[in-house]
C-alpha cells in the first residue's frame, strides 16, 4: 500500500515538472518581430471619414471662438493693389463748425482790373453815357466796385439816376445805383459794391441823367474796379 501512494506522488511530481518545461521553452523560443516592420496609415475620403473623438471644446458649425484678447500679427505677402470698382457716388457731410474747404475754379483765371474816367454834362443834355471800360477780346469782366462823383451847375437842379449799362450773353442791361448828395455845393455821389459781369468786347458805360438841361457840368469822375476771367 506505501508503495502505491509512493508511486503516485512521483508520478505528479514527473507532471509538474514537465509542465513548468514546455512553458518556459514555449516562452523563450517565441518568434520575434519581422525586419522591417512599419506603422500602417488609414486613408479615408470624406464621404468615409474615420470615426474620432475629439479632445475639448469644438463648435459644430465649424466656427473657431478665440477667447481673451490675442496679438494677431498680419504682415503683407506681396505687392497690394487697391483699387475702386465704377463710379461710386461720395457725399461729404461735415458739420458746420468744420466746413469743407473750397475755391473758385476760375480763381487761376483772373486777371484784376479797374478804369477811371472824367466826363462833362453839356449844357442843354439831360443825360450822358461815357464808356467807362471795353472789355477785352476772350475775357469776361466781373465788376465788383462802381464810384462816380457829378456837381451840377445849379442848385434848382438834381441827379435823376445814375446806371451801369453792360451786356451779357448779348442781352444790354442797365444797374440801378444809389446816388447820394456830398453836402457839399450841388455835388453828387455813388459809392457800391456790385457784381455785374460784361461779356468779350462788350462796352460797360455809366448813364447819369439830371432833372433840367440848363447849363454845363464839367469834370465829373467815375470809377470801376474788378477781374477779368479768360474765355475758353
């Protein structure tokens, strides 16, 4: 009987050993890796993406929030070119403590001008029209000052009206001015800004009429003074 469990614990013991053989001879003489071995890549389209999860916050609609207040850095990548498409209508609107300069575009033009003249009266002539100027071939005169001074030879009689006579764009016109007496003996005046314009070649006269025709008034001024500008 004694030699019977003898044999049976030699026998396990047999088995224990030969299994602690064939592991650890399966373990060493495991195959190694083939040379050369590379990582694979997984190439998808897009109509068969990858499925991955993302790490953090994202916007669906593919919008990038950037929070705080970052320094972004441009810097120019060639040459510019700025430009304006068409003929786009600008309207300058500035307030009246900051008004928009301008200047006359004849302004380069001008060329400054004045005439004196005398004149008489002559006895039984209720009315004289001396020229005063000419305006010269290609300009346009622009009067801007008329002054004229009349003494009348007696005290019954007065200045009815003085007036500047010019054409424009071939149309005669006469300019009422306002006659005042001097206080001195019967001696008149007419002293007034205007802007009266004369055309090419045209003559600007001053009229003065009295109210009676006795009589001579001689040496009687009167002056003009403003611009010429050049006709295209």
């Amino acid at each position: 009987m004694k030699s019977i469990k003898s044999y049976f614990l030699a026998a396990a013991f047999a088995v224990l050993v030969g299994s602690l053989v064939l592991s650890g001879a399966y373990t060493s003489n495991a195959a190694p890796p083939p040379a050369g071995a590379q990582d694979v890549k997984v190439v998808n389209t897009s109509a068969n993406p990858v499925p991955t999860q993302a790490q953090g916050t994202t916007d669906i609609a593919g919008i990038v929030s950037v929070t705080n207040t970052p320094t972004v850095l441009a810097k120019q990548g060639g040459p510019w070119n700025v430009g304006i498409s068409g003929t786009p209508t600008v309207q300058i609107d500035n307030a009246a403590n900051a008004p928009v300069f301008v200047r006359e575009v004849d302004n380069p033009a001008r060329h400054a001008f004045q005439s004196s003249i005398l004149f008489d009266i002559p006895d039984s002539f209720i009315e004289v029209c001396p020229t005063l100027a000419t305006v010269p071939i290609g300009k346009r005169m622009v009067i801007q000052y008329v002054s004229a001074r009349v003494t009348l030879p007696f005290s019954d009689q007065k200045i009815d009206e003085i007036r500047l006579r010019t054409t424009v764009n071939g149309v005669e016109a006469f300019h009422d001015l306002k006659v005042e007496p001097t206080g001195v003996f019967n001696r008149f005046r007419v002293a007034q800004p205007v802007q009266v314009y004369a055309d090419p070649s045209a003559l600007v006269e001053l009229c003065v009429s009295r109210t009676l025709t006795a009589g001579m008034a001689p040496f009687n001024s009167a002056t003009l003074s403003g611009y010429l500008v050049d006709i295209p």
